[in-house]
C-alpha cells in the first residue's frame, strides 16, 4: 500500500480499442499462452478424410386424407345400424305386449264381422248386417284376414298380427328415412316413432289401423325406393296405395304425402320432367284402381257414412287441439325443429367431406319439410272440421309416422356432431317414451274387463232371443257360436213396432220395447251412452218382465263402475 492508501500492484489500463489488454505491456510476457505443438499422423489423417453426408430424418408423416373416415355405405355401418333397429324394435314390442284387457267393442265388432264374412263366402250363410254400409273399411279385407287368424290363435293371435304389422311399419320407416338422411337420423325417427302411444297402442289392437298404416308405409317406401329408376316404376306404389285405401277408407287423406313425395325425391336426380312425369303417372294410377273399385264393389255408401257425409260430433276445437298436443305435441315440435333446422342447413353428414356433395337447394327442403311436417296436422284438422274425438289418438300416428323423418333430423340435430350433446337427445326420447307408456296404457284400460259379464250371461243367450246391451259387439264376439248380431240391439238408435202396430223410434222405442218386455236380457255399463242407459234402467224398474240377474262391479282408466244385468222372467 502506498501513503495514499493505494495498492502497489498496478491497475487494469483502460480500454483503447477492440482486443486491447487491459494490463501494462510490461506485464504481457509474463501471461502469453505457449505457443501450439505440431499436429501427430493420427489427427492429420482424421482431417483429411472427407465428411459424410448428414442423416435424414428417421420417420417422416405421411400424407393424411382430410377426414379420417369415408361417407360411403359399409357393411360394418349397415349392421349396425339394423343391430339398434333391432333394439327399438324390442322396446316397441314390450310395450305394446304388456298392455292387457279383453276385446274392445271395435275389435270385437270387426272380429265378428269377418267371421260372418268368412262364413258367407265360404258357406253361402247370410249376412247378419249389412257391414259394408257403415264400416270404414271394406269389410272383405281386414276382418276376414283378422277372422282367419283368430279362429287359430284366438284374440291373442289376432293382436299380435297387429304388433308384427306395427314393426314392420317402423322398420319401412327407418329405411325411408335412410334413404332421404342417413342412418343416425333414420334411428332417430324410429326409435321416437315406436314409443308413441299410437304405435304402442295399434300393436296390441286388433283394429285395421295397423294394416291401413303398413300398406301407407309400404307405398312410400316403393316410391322414394324407386327415385332413381325410370318414371314407370312409380306405378308398383298404386295398388299398395289403393289396397290401404281399401282397408281403411281414411288413408286417402295421406295419398297427396305420397304423390308429393314421388315428384321430390326424383326431382335433384332425374331433373323437374321426370319428376313430375312421376307424380303425374302415380296420380292416374291411384285414380284408376280407386274407380274400378268402386265400379266394382258396393263400398261407396260405406265411405260416404264414416267419411265424406260423417255425421258431425259435439267436441270443441279446443278440445281436440288440447288432445293432440297431448297425444303427439313434443314429437311434432321436434318435427318441426328438424325441418327449420334441415331448411337452414342441408349438411347431414359429419365428414368435411360432405361439404362436396350437392345440395338440392333451399326451396326443394323447404317443401320437403312443408310436406312432412304438414301431413301430421291433417288428421287433427280433418277432425276439428268433424268436431270428434273419436279415433284422433289413431289418426294422429299415421300423420306423426310421415312427419317421423323430420323428427329424426331435429333429435340428431340436437344431438350433434361426434355426439357432443348425447343428453339433450336423450331427455327428449325419454319424455316420448314416458308418456307413451303413460298414455297407452290409460288408453288400454278406458273398457271394463268384461270376462265376468260374459261368464253370467252365457247361459241365457241362444239363437232364438232378443238382446239389449250397451256393447253388444262384445257378447256378439265372444258368444257367437250361440247367437248372432242380429238378435243384439244398442243403445245407439232403436226403430220399434208393438203389437198395436204403433211404430217407435229413439228413446221412444226404447222405452216402449222395455215395456213390452221385447228383449230376453238388458246388459247396461252406464260408460258407452249413459243417457240412453239411464232411460232403459228407468223403464226397467218396477216392470214385472224382468228381475235383476246381478250388479258386477269394474274398474277402468276412468274410476269404477259396473254392470246391471236384468233377464227376462215372463
């Protein structure tokens, strides 16, 4: 250290320029490097070998398609789509099999007319009743196929000839949809369309309903079938169309869907010509084979009484607006969902893919989803015009089965791409289906079970007595081998002389007939027409020609009730 306080051992020079040393030249020699050593052989020979060339990469990524899947049908798809076909099919047969009750009076009617009907054609045998003059269907079709199978297999057998039907509909169904979507949206409307409570219901119903809709199905299956073949083929769908007609006279109303459908499915493929070319063709068809029958058959007063000229009911509009809402509402909506849905974007496939294919164009969805979803409110409209309720819960399934496509679009768009909402899907089928099993099976119990009825009164029917029942279809069923319909009268219009040649109708003859004692036996349930039941039991009370033969008490969807059986004594 020096006086000053500063280190002896010199300071670090300053910096002149770039690569100066910092410390004094003097200093320099003491901190130089030893100079380098010669290279040896080795490293010499190392230098000189030339370099090899660097290694490539030792995986490279191929090439990828832009969707990891193809839009082309395959048979791994096709399986699987008809395995869960095959599950909705199932769960559509269960519920209708666990609906049990005896024969209701329009089952029991047509059962009994086909085996008058099979009786006359095979034996010459009379008609009891003139049924082609206010059935609603031919009477030769359906009841006599129905008669032929019950008389095997009994009520059982003739039920489930309808479930079998009922199936086949919802598998005609699913691949129409198919055929106008894909599969996802064909499950869709199928497995909505099998629990509603008019499919449930007319699968265990030995009615026509089951066939009328099975011959629609199958008509319009043949025609979106056909789109892509030439204009004639069309023509297979006329007498599958005509022969539902014929079944029930009410499937006419649903031949215009199936013209429509003609002209658009061919329309974005063979162009407007051959379109129409086919819808035309179709028309002339339909027309000819429905006036040949005419011509040929005396059908026509049939249709004019529960058709054309039906005599109009009581029921407000809002009444019937209310049960249909109930009776097929959420799965209209959901129709209708899929149809805005389908108008304002055509895509129904995930696939990128799908963006290439050719889209029919706004206008040709719009009216496809304006068909669809229109025909299910024809039924309602029709009856609103009639102001009944009758058969409405029936008629709204054959309009929800054509509207079932759209619906199958509005849960798979809900649903959406790759799954991504399974649950919003989910909660909409789960509400169908609860309340079809509520609905159906409250449908199913609406009649009493009339095993005991039958069982009491068998011993006083035979082939030469006069009878009064609230159901006389019934006792006519189930009784037949021992009276006819005929001998049965209901408590829906009466004509009467007495023995004074004095003519009686409506209440009048009722009253007048009771009197007189005209009839063996009175079978009353106070639930078909209570007015005219309480007329009879009025003129029954205190008459000396009949003595109360038992009171047998029921339940039914509506609360209880029972029968009154009086047998006449002198």
């Amino acid at each position: 250290m020096t006086r000053g306080g500063e280190s002896a051992v010199p300071r670090p020079q300053e910096r002149s320029g770039p690569g100066a040393s910092p410390y004094p030249r003097e200093l320099l020699p003491r901190l130089s490097v030893p100079p380098p050593r010669e290279p040896d052989r080795a490293t010499l020979a190392m230098r000189t070998v030339a370099p090899e060339a660097p290694a490539g990469p030792g995986y490279e990524i191929p090439e990828m398609p832009e969707a990891a899947w193809v839009m082309a049908a395959s048979g791994r798809r096709v399986w699987l789509g008809r395995g869960v076909l095959l599950v909705i099919m199932t769960i559509q047969a269960a519920l209708s099999l666990r609906l049990t009750n005896t024969a209701f009076q329009d089952e029991a009617l047509y059962l009994a007319a086909g085996h008058a009907e099979l009786s006359h054609l095979l034996h010459g045998t009379p008609l009891p009743k003139d049924y082609a003059a206010y059935f609603s269907g031919s009477p030769q079709l359906y009841p006599v196929l129905a008669a032929l199978v019950d008389g095997v297999y009994g009520l059982a057998g003739a039920r489930l000839m309808s479930l079998v039907l009922m199936l086949c509909t919802t598998g005609l169904l699913y691949a129409i949809t198919r055929r106008l979507f894909n599969e996802r949206t064909a499950l869709g409307a199928a497995g909505l369309f099998a629990v509603v409570q008019s499919t449930v219901v007319m699968g265990h119903y030995a009615t026509y309903d089951a066939m009328a809709l099975f011959l629609l199905a199958c008509a319009t299956w043949i025609v979106v079938r056909t789109d892509r073949l030439p204009a004639v083929a069309v023509l297979l769908a006329a007498p599958v169309a005509v022969l539902a007609v014929g079944v029930k006279y009410a499937s006419a109303l649903y031949l215009m869907t199936i013209v429509g459908l003609a002209l658009l499915t061919a329309w974005p493929r063979r162009g407007a010509g051959s379109a129409i070319l086919r819808a035309v063709l179709l028309v002339v068809g339909i027309g000819v084979l429905l006036a040949a029958g005419a011509y040929r058959t005396d059908l026509l007063d049939g249709v004019r009484q529960t058709t054309t000229d039906r005599v109009h009911g009581s029921d407000g509009a809002g009444r019937l607006l209310e049960q249909s809402a109930e009776w097929g509402g959420l799965m209209f909506i959901t129709a209708v969902g899929g149809a805005v849905s389908y108008v304002c974007r055509s895509r129904m496939n995930e696939s990128p893919l799908a963006r290439r294919l050719g889209d029919p164009g706004r206008s040709w969805r719009v009216l496809l989803g304006l068909l669809l979803c229109g025909t299910a409110v024809l039924a309602p409209a029709y009856q609103i015009h009639l102001a009944t309720v009758v058969s409405l819960y029936k008629h709204i399934g054959f309009g929800l089965f054509f509207a079932a496509p759209m619906a199958g679009v509005g849960l798979t768009r809900l649903v959406g791409a790759h799954f991504r909402y399974p649950q919003l899907g989910i909660m909409v089928w789960s509400a169908v289906l609860c309340l079809g099993i509520q609905q159906a099976e409250w449908r199913f119990g609406l009649w009493p079970d009339s095993t005991r009825m039958i069982r009491t009164i068998s011993p006083y029917v035979n082939s030469e007595g006069h009878y009064l029942s609230s159901t006389p279809e019934v006792p006519v069923y189930y009784l037949r081998a021992q009276s006819s319909h005929r001998q049965w009268q209901s408590v829906f219009g009466m004509e009467y002389t007495d023995a004074k040649g004095t003519y009686h109708a409506g209440d009048e003859a009722y009253r007048s007939a009771v009197r007189d004692g005209e009839f063996d036996l009175i079978v009353l349930d106070g639930l078909t027409n209570p007015r005219v039941d309480d007329i009879v039991a009025t003129a029954v009370a205190g008459n000396a020609h009949y003595r109360l033969l038992g009171r047998l008490p029921f339940a039914n969807s509506g609360g209880t009730g029972a029968y009154r059986i009086w047998v006449k004594v002198a």
